[in-house]
C-alpha cells in the first residue's frame, strides 16, 4: 500500500497538483471547476467514485482557505451562512449516499438533466446580472434549492458551484458576492459528501492531497481574477460554459 502511494505521488502528484489549480481557476471564476477535474482525472485511470470523493476534498478544503479570509475580513458573515450551510452539508451526505448506489450512466443521466434545466434557467434570466453599485437589493435566501443543489454536488458535481452561483445572482446577489457566499455552500456540501466518502472507503489520499493543494493555490489566484470579470461576459460565458458541460456529460452517455 506504501509503496504504491508513494508511485502515484512520485508519477502523478505533479499532474494532479496541475488539474487542480486549473480546476480550481476556473471553478472560481465560472463554477465550473468539474469541467476539468473529472474528465482529467478519468483520463489518467482513475475510477469515478475515488475521482469524486478526491473532488470534493480538494473543492472543500479549497473552499475552506478561502471562506477563512471572508469571515476574517469580515466580506461574509458566518453566523448567516450557517443554515444554509448546514441544509448544503445534509443535501452533500444524501448525494454521496445516493451516488454510491447508482452506476455511472445513471449518474450521468441526473447530471444531464440537471445542467439542460440550469441551462434554460441561465438563458432566460442572465440579462439581469446585479453589478457591484447595484448591490444592496438582495432577496431572501430560502433553505430548498440550495438542498437539492448539495445533494447534487455530494453525488456528482460538475456545475454545482456555477449553480449556487446562478442561485445567488437570482438573489440579486452581485457576481462578486455570489462567488463569496458560493465558496461557503461548495465547503457545506462537499465536506459533507467526502465524510460519507470517507467512511465508505472508496478515498485514495495520493489523488486526494495533490489535487486540494493544487485547488488550494487555484482558488486564491481565481479570486484575485474576479474583481476583473465584467458582467457582459458572464452574460455571454455562463450559457455557454453550461452548454460545454452538457455536451461532455452526453458524451459521457455513449
């Protein structure tokens, strides 16, 4: 077993590391982070259960590093986040328990189906995106789609974070905002997911380890982008980032 870690490490923990901060870049910026960690990481054989759970590890401990800034900062308060990360956390467990007990193909379904409906929901409201001046009219939060999206993002994953983010920016959330709170709601929901992962025992710590510190540096230099993301490009990019994931998960299909 020793020795085996120790040739992932050695063969793949430079690759891994990689994956992840790319991964994590584009997770930041675009909640699509799952658009290049999964397929990457079945590409070097790895099967998709531990792929998963290394996932949300590395998602959560990232998203760990940098909530602590927020709450440090005082950019987000914790004490209002806590129940809706406590309905993420508990939608994170019932993914990953559902997911362990679903074959590939189904899952891909699901996740097919789900990113076709975020996808229309995108296009008919991405018009409306709140700019940081227009911040101040949020709307109230409610406890049920941030559940459901948890209990994706538990069992799969790929745009989850681009969900809550668009959950967010629905909420008249600005874009900024809305990556903050999301960081929160990816932290719930895969540390949840990835303690059921755990005790399963389907986690391989020489994937897992590489890949959160890569998503680690990734998260903290995406952050340093998003000041810098206007709102037309989101307008323009988020349809199309949903369409590219649902043309992978079809793909996937056959």
């Amino acid at each position: 077993m020793e020795s085996l870690l120790l040739e992932w490490l050695s063969l793949h923990g430079l690759l891994l590391f990689c994956i992840g901060v790319v991964a994590a870049i584009i997770g930041i910026l675009f909640g699509a982070a799952g658009f290049v960690l999964l397929p990457a990481m079945l590409l070097a054989g790895i099967p998709i259960h531990a792929t998963i759970a290394a996932n949300k590890f590395a998602t959560g401990i990232s998203s760990l590093s940098t909530i602590i800034g927020f709450v440090l900062r005082k950019k987000v308060s914790l004490k209002k986040m806590l129940p809706l990360m406590s309905v993420t956390c508990i939608g994170g467990i019932s993914g990953a328990f559902l997911t362990t007990r679903l074959a590939e193909q189904t899952m891909n379904i699901v996740a097919c189906i789900v990113l076709i409906f975020m996808f229309f929901l995108v296009l008919k409201g991405n018009k409306h995106l709140v700019t940081e001046n227009d911040e101040g009219n949020e709307q109230k939060t409610s406890m049920i789609s941030p559940f459901f999206i948890g209990i994706y993002d538990g069992g799969f994953g790929p745009g989850s974070a681009l969900m809550n983010i668009t959950y967010f920016l629905k909420r008249k959330y600005s874009y900024m905002k809305a990556v903050q709170l999301t960081r929160f709601m990816m932290f719930a929901s895969c540390m949840g997911a990835f303690t059921f992962y755990y005790f399963y025992g389907i986690v391989n710590w020489g994937i897992a380890l590489p890949v959160a510190i890569g998503s680690i540096v990734g998260s903290h230099i995406g952050l340093k982008i998003v000041p810098y993301v206007k709102g037309k490009w989101l307008q323009m990019l988020l349809p199309i980032i949903f369409f590219i994931l649902i043309v992978q998960v079809v793909w996937d299909l056959f």
